[in-house]
C-alpha cells in the first residue's frame, strides 16, 4: 500500500509485517533550502555594512567634526638663521616668540620643481597646489595644466575664504591661491583675475595700482577701473584702516580692502597720517568678517614685508618684519579659538642674513646692531647692496656688507621652519617637503 502523498509509503512483508518507509525530500528542496540559508546570511551581512558605513558617516560628520577655523600664515625669511637674532633682538637670548610655543615644529624643504632654490612663485605654488612649482609659474604645472588650490577646495567645502597680506595683492604668494599664469610676473592680467573671482570673500591687502587705469594714477593700459568693478558686482570696497573698522561683521563678508598703491608700509613706517592697517588688525578683521559662514572658514595671511627688507639687506627691519607676524599670529590665536587650526610656515630665504660675534645674553634691540665688540659688523648677507643702514643721532650706522654685491638679495638654499596647532598638525614634526603641508590643511577643509 502507498501514500506517496502524504511523504512515506507501506509495504507488506512474506512474513504479513508491514513496513513503512519515510520519503527522502527530494534533493531540489534540500538546495533550495540551503540556497534560502546562504541568501538570508548575505542579507544580514550586508545590513551590517550598511549599519557600519552610516555609523561611519555619522562619527565623521557630527562627532569628529571638522576644524572651524583654518589660517595659513606663510612668511619669507621665517629660518633658523633669521628667527635667533629675531628672538634676541625682541627681548634677549632666553626670550621666545609666540610662534616658538606652538607644539608642533618641522623644517621643510623649499626647493622648487626645475631649480634647487625656489623663488617666491614656486614656494607659494607648492604650498597652495600640493605640486612642486616651477621657477616663475603660478597655479600651472609646464603643460600648462590649471591645478586646484587650497582655497579653491575650501570653497568646494562650503567655507567662506579670504586672503590678507601686507604686500600687493597680486604679489606670487597670494596670487598662488587664485591665479593662474606662467608669468607670475603680469601682475594686470593676475588683477584680472583676481577681480572676477568667486572663491574669494575678503581680500585685505595693497597693490592698488594693479587694479585702477593710468587715468587713476594706476598702471593699467586697458582703461578698467577693477576697484570700481569689484564694487559694482557685490564688494565693500575700503580704502583706509578707518572704512575697514566699520565694515559691519553681522553679514556676508564680501570685503576688498586695498590701503596702498602697491606694498603697504614697513612697521616702523606706520604712521596715523597713513591710515594703513597693521597685518594684526587686518588678521583681526578678516577673522570677524568670515566666522559668520556656519561651516567655517579658510584664511591665508601673507607676511610678506621680511622678504622685502631682506632684498635690501635691512636687518632691522627684517626682524621688525618677523615680530609684526608673530603679532598677528598672537591675533590669530586669540580670535579664532582654541579649536582653530594655525599653521604657520616659511616660504624661502632672502639675502642670507647672518648675526656674527659674541652679543650678551639680555642684549635686544639696538644692542645688537653696528659694529659688535669683536670689530665686524653684526649683521651680514650672502647677497645685496650691502644698504642696510640704522639711524643714530650722529647719521646713519654702519652698513651691513653682502658677500656677493647684487642690486637686491636673492634666494639661498635654506630650510624654512613650519609650526602648527590643532586638529591634523601633529603630522607637522621632523623633516618635511613644503607639499606636505598641502594635504595637511586639505584633510581638514
């Protein structure tokens, strides 16, 4: 007798015992229940993938949150050589500056991409664009290629931007944030694009005459007034420490502040009759004007004046040029909070400026400078006029002697020193390449 319906059948034995037998499954259902088994497994392991990747997401965005301030001070002349005899000639020996208490501290190498000394375009391009530049170049690799920058990727990111700098705006190390050219020279066209920006909110700086015609007093040969333009597409356009003070910081920044036809003055040239702001003010300013963007801000801040001085082999003033950038870097601290991420690097080395003797341990100031107790001047350059000179009742001091006469100092192959605080700087330490600082900044826009 069968049942095969019901899964078994009985059978009857020679002897009359019936024998039932249980029907195997047929083998098609055991794989489909294997199969069943299998797809189940991969659906809880992909609900915990998915589980995992917006746990991620969530730890990334709303735990580990990003910087809200990021400011790039960079600064010619900021080297071993010219930070001691700024020190000394601040408060003595044992003095330190406020950059010196920063807890992370690296040397970087400064070459650029075709030269074993970089200059000022290649330096800044490096740090902007993450690529060695090359001698001359702005924001281009040699095919020509555009290459993105810090502050074009911050803008990317939803931050609100801003460039300050004590020389013209269109000067290399600034224009490496935004310009793109193989002549970091062509300083109209550079204006040109600057001024038809629109990754940049506030620009603090001098370098006037780059943007107003011959008819303005300016050095444009197209008849287009830039200052006039830049106000009609949406700038609070300021002309003096004054006008910037009452830019209101309850709205969207949009500033461009230009104090000066073309390098703003050195620190001991500050007069009120100026009215030319300080890099610290301008640091302060530009810090108010931007922390209003809910998602942060990135600033770069030129200090370009040490380098300037140091063409002319001014020693004095290229220290007073490094203590003006520990100010505004105090400024910085100060305003934009403990969280902030302040990175603070040197671009190159001027002249070569070298202090030579024996001065006293609490010797500062003037002390250090003229001719030192073992008969030489103390202060010498590798290159320059040899013009540096200070004022004395009697008339000028005595001058500071370059090894090699040039009409101004150039480059000399010197680390630069790189110091940093907060989220992602303490990748800053040891010996590093300039481009590194790059994918610093960039990993935390």
């Amino acid at each position: 007798m069968n049942n095969a319906s019901k899964g078994h059948c009985v059978t009857i034995t020679p002897q009359g015992k019936q024998e039932i037998h249980i029907a195997a499954k047929p083998r098609r259902t055991q794989l489909f229940f294997m199969n069943k088994k299998t797809r189940n497994r991969l659906l809880a392991l992909g609900c915990l993938l998915v589980f995992l990747a917006l746990g991620s997401f969530f730890y990334v965005n709303w735990v580990v949150q990003r910087p809200f301030a990021i400011i790039l001070f960079l600064a010619d002349n900021l080297t071993p050589s010219v930070l001691t005899p700024a020190r000394n000639y601040s408060g003595g020996a044992d003095h330190r500056l406020a950059l010196e208490r920063f807890p992370r501290v690296a040397l970087i190498s400064t070459h650029a991409g075709n030269f074993a000394v970089s200059d000022a375009a290649a330096a800044a391009s490096a740090i902007a664009t993450g690529h060695k530049g090359s001698k001359g170049l702005l924001g281009v690799e040699l095919d020509n290629q555009r290459l993105p920058t810090l502050l074009e990727l911050a803008r990317r990111a939803g931050r609100a931007t801003g460039i300050v700098s004590n020389a013209s705006l269109t000067d290399a190390t600034a224009a490496a944030f935004y310009a793109a050219t193989r002549d970091a020279l062509d300083y109209p066209n550079i204006a040109l694009e600057l001024s038809t920006s629109e990754t940049i909110d506030v620009l603090l700086g001098g370098g006037a005459a780059d943007f107003l015609p011959e008819s303005e007093k300016g050095r444009r040969k197209d008849g287009r007034d830039l200052v006039r333009e830049m106000r009609d597409s949406g700038f609070d356009v300021v002309r003096s420490e004054s006008e910037l003070l009452e830019v209101p910081t309850w709205r969207s920044p949009k500033t461009f502040g230009v104090f000066s036809m073309n390098n703003l003055n050195f620190t001991d040239e500050f007069s009120p009759e100026a009215g030319q702001p300080s890099l610290a003010m301008m640091v302060r300013k530009a810090i108010q004007l931007l922390q209003y963007n809910s998602r942060g801000y990135f600033l770069v801040v030129d200090a370009a004046l040490a380098g300037k001085a140091a063409s002319q082999n001014e020693a004095e003033r290229t220290l007073k040029e490094i203590l003006a950038l520990d100010e505004a870097i105090t400024e910085a601290a100060k305003f934009a909070g403990d969280t902030a991420v302040i990175v603070v690097a040197g671009k190159r080395n001027v002249g070569g400026l070298r202090l030579n003797g024996y001065p006293f341990r609490k010797d500062s100031g003037a002390a250090l400078l003229g001719i030192n107790a073992q008969g030489v001047p103390s202060f010498t350059w590798s290159t320059g006029p040899g013009s540096g000179t200070r004022s004395t009742p009697e008339g000028p001091a005595a001058s500071e002697p370059a090894a090699a006469q040039t009409a101004a100092g150039i480059e000399t192959a010197e680390d630069s020193i790189v110091v940093g605080s907060g989220p992602g700087t303490e990748k800053i330490s040891g010996f590093m390449d300039n481009t590194d600082l790059f994918r610093i900044i960039r990993k935390n826009l």
